[in-house]
C-alpha cells in the first residue's frame, strides 16, 4: 500500500489528480479521516486538515504541579498529631466523618448510575426520533429554510456567494433517500460519541505523528479559527495558516492562497519533490 496525503475539507468534495509517486491526495471531511488515521497511520504520509470540526481540548494542568500544590495544602491541614495524646472527641470526630464518606460515595455511584440510565433513555428516544418520518420531515424542513443561508455564512463575503456555488451544495439534496443517509449519518456520530469503548478524536490528537498542516479562514463563522489554532497545537509539530479575509471554505474561497498554503507545506514535508509531479498534484 502507498501511503497518502489526505487534505481533509469541511462539506463538499473535489477530485484531486494521484501523485505518480508514493503520496495521493484526497478531500474529506476532519473528523472521518482523523478517525480512519488511527486504523493505519503508517498508510499516511501527511494530514492536512481544512477549519476542521473537532473539538479542541483545553490545556491540562500538570499533574506534578497540581499534585505539589493538593500535597503542600495537605501538609498544613493535617497536623502532626504523633506526639498528641489521645482524644476522644477527635476519635469519635474522625469515625463519623468516615461514615458519611462511606455514605456519600454510596450516594454518588446511585447518582452516577441513574444519570447513565436517563442519557440511555435520551439517547434512544433521539435515535428512534431521527429515524421516524417525523425525523425526516424535519431535517427537510431545516435544509430547505437554513441551507442556502448556512453556505452564505460559511463565506467571509456573502455577496461573492454565485447561483453555481448555491447549485453544487444543493445537487445532492435532489437525490433520492438523501434525508435517510443524513440521518443515518448523524445516528452514528451520536452513537459513536457516546460508546464507552471508543476513545473521541479530540481526546487522541496527541497521538498523530505524521505531518499535519491545519489550514481556515481568519473569520470562519462555523468553526472559529481559534478552535482550529488550538486544533494544532494539540497535535505535535503541527502548522497553522489562518488566511486573512476568508471564511469556512478558504479552498473555495481563497483557492490560490490556500495551493500556496498547502504547496509550502508540501515542499517543506516532502523535500524537493519533482516539480512535474508536484505541479500535477496542487494543480
């Protein structure tokens, strides 16, 4: 198998010429392929990710530090009770504070029990809504009063929005059973969001270790480009382009500062790579 550059863009598709070396480039949506990365990263070569969708986790704390600071507030809270004599009422003190510990925790896990049985209960009567008439009704309902003004947002300049740009995102809404596949879609994302044994994609970005470029718009109303910014730094070695102006989709947008964007990536990844190739590649 020959590894591939995946360049992962939010809604539509585009067709991008194979390399004739060992790298292919590929459009989808972020969070899939991030996702399909951790089932054979050695068959990627780079990931360049466009205003991706993905949750970017906030800075931990360290645990060494939090750990000296729990210990050091502790050390003042508990005395140095060796060389005390004893104390009854501290004995009785201590026994019933053990108690209600016992107590509470028991409390907690009927909490933490019942709240797992209401979001199954949630998350069924959602799934079950989704799949009903009423689901699909709904989702039409949706596209057809916000859909159009949703692509208008995604732009940084509404009014650079053409009656062709509108025709390729509405194509596929005239194919038949497009609802059910949406919905479908949309069940197993929330399934999958949920599953105990399934660790999120934003929870392992630490864990990619091929190149990545992350690449949006500097006024991105969809996705903020500072999620996008924290996106890479939450990826080791990761770059990160803002293009000035642009909105969501800076590869329809700004398609020639987003080629050169992603063609300095490029050259710097794969060094001087031949240059017929390359042209064949981004062109």
């Amino acid at each position: 198998m020959t590894p591939s550059l995946s360049i992962l863009t939010p809604w539509r598709s585009r067709s991008w010429p194979r390399w004739r070396s060992s790298t292919t480039l590929a459009l989808r949506r972020p969070y899939l392929l991030v996702d399909a990365y951790f089932e054979a990263p050695e068959r990627v070569a780079a990931l360049v990710l466009v205003a991706p969708a993905i949750f970017a986790p906030r800075k931990a704390v360290k645990e060494g530090q939090s750990g000296e600071e729990e210990g050091g507030q502790q050390a003042q809270r508990v005395p140095n009770d060796e060389n005390s004599p004893p104390n009854l009422f501290a004995r009785i003190s201590g026994g019933f504070l053990e108690l209600w510990k016992h107590v509470a925790g028991l409390v907690l896990k009927m909490i933490t029990a019942i709240r797992d049985v209401v979001r199954s209960l949630c998350l069924k009567a959602v799934v079950a809504f989704l799949r009903s008439s009423l689901g699909v009704v709904l989702v039409r309902w949706v596209m057809d009063k916000f859909g159009i003004l949703g692509v208008r947002n995604a732009w940084y300049d509404p009014s650079k929005v053409t009656d062709h740009v509108i025709q390729g995102y509405t194509k596929p809404l005239k194919s038949k059973g497009w609802e059910t596949a949406l919905l479908e879609h949309t069940v197993s994302m929330i399934i999958d969001s949920v599953s105990a044994s399934r660790v999120p994609v934003s929870k392992r970005l630490s864990e990619i270790s091929c190149p990545v470029l992350v690449v949006t718009g500097d006024t991105d109303r969809i996705v903020p480009a500072w999620n996008a910014e924290r996106v890479a730094r939450a990826i080791p070695g990761a770059t990160f382009e803002a293009i000035k102006s642009c909105g969501h989709l800076p590869h329809e947008e700004r398609p020639e500062e987003f080629l050169s964007v992603v063609e300095n990536f490029l050259r710097t990844t794969f060094a001087n790579p031949n240059e017929q190739v390359f042209q064949a590649a981004v062109s």
